[in-house]
C-alpha cells in the first residue's frame, strides 16, 4: 500500500511538503502543476516549483526526508508537453505526471487540466508523445477525474492513457462539475480499475482511517492519493498506514512555527499571511485549536504579527 501526497496547486508547495514528508508515511509526491504553453520552460522556473531536483540522486529527486517527488505538466499541446517531460526528467524528477483533472475555470477556459477529458483522444496524445520523449524506464503518469460534465467518457479516457503508455493512473472521484462537493463516487474508480491492467491510485475525500479502509474496499485499489486531509491531520499517513494516533495539537503547534520559519524567509515569503491562514482553515476543520487560533489572525496582514501570534500560543 502506497500514501502519496495529492497536487494542490498553491497550498502543497515545496515547504509544505518538506513538512509532512518529515513527519512521515508519504511513500511519494506529485507537485503542484507546472503550466505548458508553447516553449520548454527553464531549468530555473522547474527549481522554483521542484527544489527538490537539487536533491536529485539515481533514483531521482526527493524531499530531505528522502521522499520522491514527481513533476506534474499541465498543457494541451502534445509536442511542448514532450518536450518539456524530456527536460525535467534530464533535470532529475521522479517520473513524469500530467494533469487532467484541475477543475479551475481559468485553467479549463485555456483547454488545460479536465477540459481535455472531452475527448479521449486528447490523453492519448499527450500521454504518447511524452512516453516516446523519456527513457524507457520512466515513470510516465496521469492524474483524471470522472469525466467534465458527467461519467460516460470514463473508462475510455482511463483506457486511452494506459494505450498510451502510462505506468499508473490516480483517479479522483468526482466529474469536474461535481467539483470537491460530496459523495466522492469510490465505485466509479474501481470501474475503472477493472478496465484496465496498470495501478489505479483512488483520490477522494479520504480524510480519516476509516476512510482509507473504505475507500480501499469500494473501489479495489491498494494505494491511495490524500490532499485536503493531509492539511487537516499532518500525519495521516501514518495514521492510515500505522493506525497511529492523531498527531496532538501541541505538535501541529510545532509544525507551524517550523512553516513559519522557513516561508516567511523563504522565496514566498510575501504569500505567507494568506498562506498560514489558508492552512488554518483546514486544520480547524480537524482541531478545534485551530479555529481559536485561525480567528486570532484573521485580519492580520503582516508576517510579523502572525508570528508574534504564534509565539504566544
């Protein structure tokens, strides 16, 4: 069984997952989604979303805590996203994975994430030519949701990336127009598993032990996919892997100042007042601390008071 750590795009940055691969049970890592749009993008802009392509080795890049990280591509044109798959492989990621499944309006009105799950035929593509960009031995994998607007294209579009040559599939179960609203549909995803012969990775309001236990159950799939969770309860992974109990409050404390301390002097430091309080909304939802403290520094807007507001908790 597998815990990897979910995209999500502006909150699991590269400190955040530092973090949560130090506390521990992330087995890998997808990033948040690098945008492709007609050229290959530089050496520099892939360090600033992936750092940890410095810590690259032969088995590729990793966190401190030693965890792999794969480099997401989001993009519609089939060469440029090759071309680009072939670059951060040179650069040392962890295999290859490709967005079709990001239900923001900005980034479907582009023709990128789960607008492409119209057509199958668009996956293929773009699976095909980035299989035929990279080593043989890379990972090449993809990330979809059910389908746009509804499920009837779902088994097609799973079954066009693995004839294209992907390795593994994750899954997150609901359409684009269901948005994150619950059920999360677990069935769906073991419909598709059964038609198809690479690993499924099921994604999906997996926020809890008994979650995990069910979604594994309903949709047949070993490894599992944990973002909005992982920012309610820091060490869900283990709690799903280990049964071990939830981290106390006291230690999510000390995971913050730890956040604190690199983000503000880090090279995100300006976002840090929105990027503190958006962690706090979701660990409030797990802690009832966490909301007194939330309420705390909700209307501050400078580093240096949320810091001091820390201090004194």
């Amino acid at each position: 069984m597998r815990v990897v750590l979910a995209p999500m795009e502006g909150v699991l940055d590269h400190l955040m997952r530092e973090l949560l691969t130090k506390v521990g049970g992330y087995d890998l890592c997808i990033t948040e989604f690098i945008r492709v749009v007609d050229q290959v993008i530089s050496e520099k802009a892939f360090l600033r979303y992936c750092p940890e392509l410095n810590n690259a080795n032969v088995y590729g890049s990793t966190t401190q805590a030693g965890t792999p990280v794969r480099v997401q591509l989001l993009g519609q044109n089939p060469t440029c996203m090759a071309d680009n798959a072939a670059k951060v492989i040179e650069l040392g990621s962890h295999g290859v994975d490709i967005n079709f499944g990001c239900p923001s309006k900005m980034v479907n009105n582009n023709r990128g994430g789960a607008i492409l799950l119209k057509d199958p035929e668009n996956l293929y593509q773009i699976v095909s030519a980035i299989r035929k960009s990279v080593p043989e031995e890379t990972i090449v994998s993809a990330k979809i949701r059910l389908g746009y607007e509804d499920k009837s294209l779902a088994i097609e579009n799973a079954q066009a990336v693995e004839a294209a040559g992907a390795n593994e599939l994750t899954v997150h179960a609901r359409t684009k127009v269901e948005g994150y609203r619950p059920p999360a549909h677990w069935e769906w995803i073991g419909k598709i598993k059964q038609s198809i012969n690479i690993p499924v990775i099921a994604n999906g309001d997996i926020f809890s032990l008994n979650d995990a236990i069910k979604c594994r159950e309903v949709s047949g799939c070993q490894d599992i996919m944990v973002g909005r969770g992982a920012l309610m309860m820091p060490n869900l992974a283990q709690v799903i892997k280990e049964q071990a109990n939830v981290m106390p409050w006291s230690e999510v404390q000390k995971l913050l100042v730890d956040y604190t301390r690199c983000e503000t002097y880090g090279d995100k430091s300006k976002y840090y007042p929105n990027r503190i309080k958006q962690w706090l909304k979701y660990l409030k939802l797990e802690y009832t601390e966490a909301d007194t403290l939330f309420q705390e520094v909700r209307t501050l807007k400078t580093a240096q008071a949320i810091i001091d507001t820390l201090s004194c908790n």
